[in-house]
C-alpha cells in the first residue's frame, strides 16, 4: 500500500493525470461560478422589481393625494362663490395656530375663529362671486403629510351693487393631512404690482 507521498509522487510525475485534474479544478470553478452569478442575478433582479414596484406605488398613491388636494382647492372656490360656511369649515384646519394673509396690505388672519369671522363678513358684503383658477402648482413633502400648492385666479363678484374683478390674483398655501384628510394651514393671496425693476 502506497503512503500519501508515495501516491502524491505517482500523480505528478504522469502529466496527463496532472492536467486532468487541474482541467477538473478549472471545471468546478466555472461550474459555481455560474452558480454563484445565477444566484446573483436573480438576486439582483428580485430587488430590482422590488423597488421598481415600490416606487410605482409610491407615484401612485402621490398622484391620488395630489388629486385629492385638486379636490379640496375647487371645494374651497366653490365654498367661496357659494357662501358655504359649512364647507369652508372642512376645507380649513380648526387649529389657533393657522393663518391667512389676504389682498390688503393689514390683512393678516391667525387662528380658525378669526379666519371663520373675516370670511363671514366678507360674504355679507359681496355677492355673485364668480371664481377661475389656472396655472396650479401642488408639491407634496417626501413624507405625503404635507403639501403646498399656488395657482392663479380671477376673482369676479358684486359689491355694492357694481361689478368687480381681480385678475392674476395669486394663491399661495400649505395643506396637511389631519387625521386623513386634508385641511388648509396657511393661505396667502396677493395681486400682482408692476414695481419697475428691469423696464
């Protein structure tokens, strides 16, 4: 019977046997190499269509809450020409902390009962309120809690028995969703001034 050496010795000294085995060594090699970039690849492509279709469902459900956002901001036109107080109390957040600037240069409204008062009073003042909106803009944070919007309006209605409009009247507010749904937190319009820079 031969000892390890002995048949280590027999195994080299016959190069076909020699090249035989490194041949098999080389084989095997490539055999889980293969393997190994078979699993990788299926690896790689699970993740792939993972996160694909994550991120699909992610624009998604963006574009369902930029809808609903759409939705609230043509409520909120319709609740203004229709003097819908009821309505505007479900458009805006009943929080003390929210805030309204409007057209004149002191109107600055914080807080959901002082927001309410002005709204009212301005209802008993005008009438026939006919309102447009173009050139919308909403962008929801990363989160979707938290979105912010600008559009423009036209803003036509009665007061004092003679029309009246405003035209570009700019739009400007953040929403939040509270308790799922969204509520207005902050609104500003403005009237756009041409102050001579660059004419």
């Amino acid at each position: 019977m031969l000892n390890f050496t002995a048949k280590h010795k027999v195994l080299t000294n016959r190069p076909d046997l020699r090249c035989s085995s490194i041949a098999q060594n080389i084989e095997n090699r490539q055999k889980k190499l293969t393997t190994m970039k078979t699993i990788l690849s299926a690896i790689l492509l699970s993740t792939l269509i993972l996160v694909s279709s994550c991120e699909q469902q992610k624009a998604k459900k963006c574009e369902e809450e930029k809808e609903a956002i759409e939705n609230l901001l043509e409520n909120y036109i319709l609740a203004n020409e229709n003097q819908d107080l009821e309505l505007i109390e479900e458009i805006w957040a009943s929080d003390d902390d929210i805030v309204l600037y409007g057209t004149d240069s002191d109107e600055r409204i914080v807080g959901w009962a002082n927001i309410r008062s002005g709204i009212k009073e301005q209802f008993g003042f005008i009438s026939d309120t006919y309102i447009s909106a173009s050139n919308q803009f909403i962008k929801l944070n990363c989160t979707g809690n938290t979105a912010w919007f600008a559009e423009t309006l036209n803003y036509n209605y009665i007061y004092k028995g003679t029309a009246h409009k405003y035209e570009g009247l700019r739009f400007t507010g953040v929403v939040e969703k509270i308790d799922g749904s969204w509520r207005l937190v902050q609104a500003h319009l403005s009237l756009p001034a041409s102050v001579g820079i660059g004419d």
